[in-house]
C-alpha cells in the first residue's frame, strides 16, 4: 500500500495536502448569515450614542445590588435638606444688643424663631457687664422681635422703631432685612 | 504560513469592508474557503460539521473584523477562528457519539484516484487521522499539512512552542504505529 524505502507518514502528508474543494455555495450561507446581522459595522459614533440613550433595555440587579442603590437614594434623601438648609449669600447674620445692667437672663424671641425664648439665648459680652447679644442669620424680609429678660419681663428694642402689628400685645419692635 | 494572496490584497479587503462595503468580505470569504477548508475536514473528518464550523469561523470573523490588528495577516487570523470553531465542533460531534464518520466527498476536486489500491490509501490515511487525539490530529495537521512554524502555531492555538513539538512527536509516533499495523494486516 505504500511506498517502500520513505516514510509511511510522509507519504500521508502528501495525499493530505492536496486541495478539497468545499462546496462554493457555502460563500452565499456565510454572506446570508452576515446580511442578517443586525448591527451595521459602522454607524456613527452620534447615532450609536443616540441609540444606546433611546433603546429600551433591561436591568438585572441583583439583591446586594437593590440594597447598594437603595442606601445611595437614601443617602441622597438625607443629603438634600442638608444641601438646602445651607445659607443663601442673600442671608445675613443681624446682630441684636440689648443693654440690661439687672439682668440675669435675655432671650431673643420673635418671627424668626417662633417667640420661643429658648430657642436664641443671649449672651453677656465679655468686658461689658451689661450688654447682651444675639446673632441671627435672616433672609430679606420684615422681622418682629423682642426680648424677654429674666425669663418674664418682655422688651421692646428701644434702639429699632416699633412694631405696630404685634399679635402678644406686648410691645416689639420690627427689623428689615434689604436683599442683595 | 503558506497562504498567498492574489489580485486586491487582504489589508485592502478588509479595509473595505471596514469602510461598510460588506460585500468586499465575499471576496475574502471565496479566497480562504478552500484553504481553510481543508483544514477542517481533516481535523473534524467529516464534511458537514467542517463546512458548520467553516461557516461560523468566516461569520465570527466578520463581527470580529475591528480587532483584527495586522489585516495584512487577515488569513492567519482567521485560520486562529477556525482552530476555535473546530475545537468546539469536534468536541460536539464527540458528545454526539460520532467517531469517524467515511467522507468520500472530502475528496471532491482531487485528482482522481488512479486505482482502488488508491482509493484505500485515502481510506486508511483518514481512520488513521480519526485515531488520534483531538489535540495530537490539531498540531500535526497545522505542522506537517498546513505547513506552520511553531510560532505561528503557538499564536493560533495559545499553547507553548514545546508543548505544541511534543504533540507533533508524538502524532507521527502514534500515526507510524497505526500505519505499521495497516501494512501488516
């Protein structure tokens, strides 16, 4: 069956290289299944952009991942009223001054702070013996206020004009805040 | 690696179809179909599932066009494809249970045998083919039938160069025993 005196494996490798001859039609299989491929080879750059934004799709998340997104939104949700609270450059800080050489106490109460005399304590300046106060930040507007001394005695501020509307019937004084 | 281009050159061809010219891949696709083809039939030893993984390793080739680096060497690339697909293909057939499968066709296109004892030798080389290892039939064919350096090889199959020799040696050890007995009987 072979050849004598050569080797039996090259003369194998002999008859496998000659040509096969594969059926031609297999080029318009090739070229059929490559017509029907969806993505066209090059599309722009701004209509594959337009299209990976439009396209429909679906997301797989998984639990941890549902949880991950969940602590980001609630991170979100706790940071945006922090965000908002901040000051605007339109609010100013007021200092108010009160000149009470008997007191022992002085609040600040008015619209700012609901007339709650807890809420904006004032201080006694170091070096003053007598004069107290407060540092309010406020956005533009028309303000009441007054002070309560001692915890009981309510004063108007003698140095700002009088509030003619007071709803306590005691007497306040009013303050302007001018925007920017 | 023993392919030669002929007319427009592969780098042009593909640069074409790059451009969007698919049908400039038609031309590519009638180049490689016969050398490429042999290839796979004799690895997989039976003519349909070469023309499958034929099909798919040009369809592959073309959805993978952009990371063809050197589409001077496009047919080398693509012969890379093809080793893949034939791995998957044989694979397959062999969960199918088929082992060898007689392909007269394979043949199509040879010259013609020139007398029955011919017809034999065709038969015998390819049981012989079919007897050995799916790993030890790739480095031979790639080696001694498609006519590759070792580096090329190791390219195309991502296995090391000495790897690669010691399945070539063993192959034609395996293939001179085989035919040893086929003499004898």
């Amino acid at each position: 069956m072979f050849e004598g005196g050569r080797d039996v494996v090259d003369q194998i490798v002999a008859r496998l290289r000659r040509p096969v001859r594969i059926d031609p039609s297999l080029d318009a299989r090739v070229m059929e299944r490559i017509a029907a491929l969806a993505t066209p080879r090059r599309a722009s750059s701004l209509a594959a952009a337009w299209r990976w934004l439009t396209e429909p799709r679906h997301v797989a998340l998984s639990p941890l991942g549902g949880l991950a997104v969940a602590a980001g939104l609630v991170a979100l949700a706790l940071l945006f009223p922090t965000l908002a609270r901040r000051p605007s450059p339109t609010i100013r800080d007021l200092q108010f001054v009160l000149v009470a050489p008997q007191a022992t106490t002085v609040s600040l109460i008015g619209d700012f702070n609901d007339w709650d005399a807890a809420r904006t304590p004032m201080r006694l300046a170091r070096g003053s013996g007598a004069e107290w106060t407060a540092v309010v930040p406020l956005s533009p507007g028309r303000y009441r206020y007054a002070f309560l001394v001692n915890g009981s005695l309510w004063l108007a501020d003698p140095a700002a004009p009088a509030a003619l509307d007071n709803d306590y019937g005691d007497g306040s004084s009013v303050v302007t805040v001018a925007g920017s | 690696m023993g392919i030669d281009n002929v007319g427009t050159s592969d780098a042009e061809l593909v640069r074409r179809v790059r451009s969007g010219d698919t049908g400039a891949y038609a031309a590519l696709v009638a180049r490689y179909r016969d050398r490429l083809g042999r290839y796979a039939v004799h690895m997989l030893g039976n003519r349909e599932d070469a023309e499958e993984a034929l099909q798919d390793a040009f369809v592959r080739g073309y959805r993978s066009l952009a990371r063809c680096d050197d589409p001077e060497r496009f047919g080398a690339w693509l012969y890379g494809i093809l080793v893949n697909r034939c791995r998957t293909t044989g694979a397959r057939a062999a969960r199918r249970g088929r082992l060898f499968v007689r392909d007269e066709a394979a043949l199509n296109g040879a010259p013609l045998p020139s007398s029955v004892e011919q017809t034999e030798l065709d038969d015998v080389v390819r049981r012989a083919l079919a007897r050995l290892a799916p790993e030890y039939r790739e480095a031979f064919l790639l080696k001694y039938v498609e006519d590759l350096e070792y580096e090329e090889m190791a390219r195309l199959t991502g296995l090391g160069v000495s790897a690669l020799k010691m399945r070539v040696k063993r192959a034609r050890e395996q293939l001179q025993t085989i035919l040893r007995e086929v003499e004898r009987v």
